[in-house]
C-alpha cells in the first residue's frame, strides 16, 4: 500500500491586504495551490520573482495564516478548527532554511548558542545531551566543533548557511523547507552545499520543499519540479520530464532562459512583459498576456491543473485531457508569430 504523503495542499488561496492612500487592496498572493511532496522526496519550486514560491513556504511552516484551502502535514491538518493544535503537534518534525544566512544569524550570539535555541526552547534536553548535539551537528554540516564560541561574523558566507542548516536538523525533522538556501552564495560555495543538502537527505530520510529560480540548482536536487506563475502552479512532472519535454509555454520559456554552451542551439522566442501585478491580475490564464500560443479561451477561463500522463500535471488549455496539444493556437496581439 502506498504512503500516505507528508505534504498535501489544496487549493490554497492567500489575499494581503495592502493600504495605499486611496484605501485597502488585495493583493492575490496564492490563487489555488495543489501539490504533495512525498517521504524521502524533494519537490522543486521553480517561477519568477513574485511567482509566491515563498509565501507557499512560509504557509507550510505555519508563519503566515492561509485564506482559503487546506495543508496537511503528516497527516494533520493544519488550518482546520485545530490548526494550532496540529501545528503544535508537528511543528519540531518540519524546519525552514532561509534565503540569506547573514540575516538568518543573530550577530552578538554565539554559534554554539545559535544552533541550540531550538533545543533550548524544546526543553526537553540535559546540558550535557546539549552540548553533544551542538557538536554533533556542527560535525554533520562539516564544521569544526571549536566554532561552537565564535560569532557569525568570523565565517565565510557558505560556512553561515552550514551553521543555518545545522540549526534547522537540531531536533531531528523530517521535513525541511529551502528557501533559496544558495543564492546568495558564489558558484564554487553553491555546490558545496546543494551536496551537503543531498548528502544529508541521504542520511537523515530528509524530505524537502527546494524553492529556487535556478534551474540549474534545482535539476540537481529535485525528484520532481513544480513551475510557479503569478501564485499558481502552471506544471508539475517528475524532473527529467521537466527538462526533457516541458508542456506548458511558461515551462518552456523558462527552459529557453537559461545560457547554453551550444551555438548550434535555436532558442524559442523570449517572452515579453511583466509578472502581472498580483494586485489586479489578469482574468482568465493569469500567463496569458505573454503567451506566444494564446487563445480566446485563455482569456477568458482559468485552465485547471489536469492529469497530462507519467505523474504530470498541466494547467493550459492548449492540452487536452490525454496531453496532447490542440489545434487552432494563434500568437498573442503585438507578439511575433
């Protein structure tokens, strides 16, 4: 029998309100979200700036309240009648590594003191059972346990992100949310720690939700990849699927961004425009207005997030129900055909 999933949202929904001077707007910052990240799996997530990849991450671990929908984890739900209770009740087995570890760190406390707040907020812990943890996972992040009394300003930028990473697996969870834990890192520091990411997740049966907007990073790390667009998911597939045959244009678009060391490569026409503003998004297929495949229909009809086949799911109407692209495709108004 199948396990059930760790990680399973439906039809998440999350509205900011924003004050300006002419009075209160909502800004549209998750329009029905859907996906499940299984045990032992690294879903990636993958959209442009202000797509809501983090807004989803900062959802999961309960630090923003949802509008509408539902997150279960390990089976709780989380924003039902007793979301704060189920929070409660899994909040030590999930985690979150964030995006800058220089904001991440606390300047004047010491690294010793930084990796052990969770246990000492825990409080479950003996001194002695302390320190050895400390040192163990300074030892498991592939720091030396002498770090444990000097400060964050004495390490390197990828040493920071060790130190994060050591204190989000300091009371052993099983879920960890990375939020884009290597950009803001050189290239050289990148891959050290996309390898201490794996080489952990090997070791500790680690699941993770890995936000990026490197796809490069991102086909190194996930099992499978979901593709963000103005706050909801437009494609999800196993990752070789991803790269190997995107379905949807955005995917494709996004795939044809990145630099190729082939001259021979022809890249698909880059697409034009702005990220929609999340504050008055457009009707219909939120991707439309940059669509070089646009229809009618996208203008007018939100496409559902559909079974295409091989563990796939695709949110554009120019697929049927079997995945295979319709006829009748036209370019967008002031595109190139």
């Amino acid at each position: 029998m199948r396990e059930p999933p760790i990680v399973q949202v439906r039809g998440l929904r999350k509205i900011f309100p924003v004050k300006h001077a002419g009075g209160v707007s909502m800004l549209q910052a998750l329009n029905g979200v859907d996906f499940e990240i299984a045990r032992g799996e690294t879903l990636g997530l993958v959209g442009e700036s202000g797509s809501g990849k983090t807004t989803v991450g900062r959802v999961l671990v309960g630090l923003i309240p949802t509008t509408e929908g539902s997150v279960s984890l390990f089976g709780r739900d989380i924003t039902g009648r007793d979301g704060k209770a189920a929070l409660s009740a899994v909040r030590s087995r999930l985690q979150f590594v964030f995006q800058d570890p220089y904001a991440a760190l606390n300047p004047r406390m010491r690294i010793g003191a930084a990796i052990a707040e969770p246990i000492d907020i825990a409080g479950t812990w003996s001194r002695k059972d302390r320190n050895d943890r400390v040192a163990e996972l300074l030892e498991l992040v592939g720091l030396p346990r002498s770090s444990i009394e000097r400060f964050p300003h004495e390490f390197s930028g990828g040493q920071r992100q060790r130190i994060v990473i050591a204190r989000a697996l300091a009371l052993d969870p099983e879920f960890v949310v990375c939020d884009e834990p290597v950009s803001a890192l050189d290239v050289s520091m990148q891959a050290q720690i996309v390898n201490l990411l794996l080489d952990l997740q090997d070791r500790l049966g680690l699941s993770y939700l890995f936000i990026a907007h490197d796809l490069a990073v991102v086909r190194a790390v996930s099992t499978r990849i979901a593709v963000m667009y103005a706050g909801a998911i437009v494609e999800t597939a196993p990752r070789r699927d991803i790269y190997t045959n995107p379905q949807h244009p955005y995917t494709r678009a996004l795939l044809d961004a990145v630099p190729r060391a082939d001259p021979d490569h022809v890249p698909s026409p880059v697409i034009t425009g702005e990220v929609p503003s999340l504050l008055d998004p457009p009707s219909g297929c939120r991707f439309h207005p940059r669509c070089m495949q646009v229809m009618d229909r996208c203008r007018q009809e939100v496409p559902k997030l559909r079974s295409s086949g091989a563990g796939r799911r695709v949110a554009c109407h120019l697929l049927d129900d079997a995945g295979v692209e319709t006829t009748g495709a036209q370019p967008a108004v002031g595109q190139p055909s």
